[in-house]
C-alpha cells in the first residue's frame, strides 16, 4: 500500500525574531489519512543558489526552517516506511 506525505507550508519574508532580509517555512506533514508524521526529513533547497536546509518534524509534525534567504525554493519530505 502506497501512502503519500503531503506538506502544508506557509512562508513569510520576516517573522518576529528573524534577522531583516531573511525568511521562514513553516508547515505541517501529514499522511494521506490526515494524520501527523513524526520524524519526516524535510529538505528545503534554495532553487537559486542550491543551498540546502534538512531538518526534522517535531512530534506533532511540525517543522520550521528560519533564516532563510529569501527565494524560491523547493520542499521534499521523506519518512520511513512512505512512498
């Protein structure tokens, strides 16, 4: 049985606590029954200069990635056990 991850992000060009000219991904991973996934690997790539981020959902399947140079980037998640 195949079972998809799906994110859910939001991105804003300067959150509370960011530094100016920086940004953030924030979102949550779920499984194709809704249901949150714990320990995803999320890996974010800026698509213009290639550098990566990798960091791992939260217990609740939540994930925030802050700092970011602003740009357009793309988002996977990979868990053990999905497709």
């Amino acid at each position: 049985m195949l079972i998809a991850v799906t994110s859910c992000m939001t991105c804003a060009l300067v959150l509370q606590g960011q530094a100016p000219g920086t940004g953030a991904i924030d979102g949550r991973v779920n499984d194709s029954a809704g249901l949150r996934v714990a320990g995803a690997h999320v890996a974010l790539v800026n698509e213009s200069t290639s550098a990566a981020r990798n960091i791992e959902t939260t217990a609740q399947g939540f994930f925030t990635a802050t700092l970011l140079t602003p740009g357009a980037y793309s988002v996977t998640v990979d868990h053990p056990g999905f497709e």
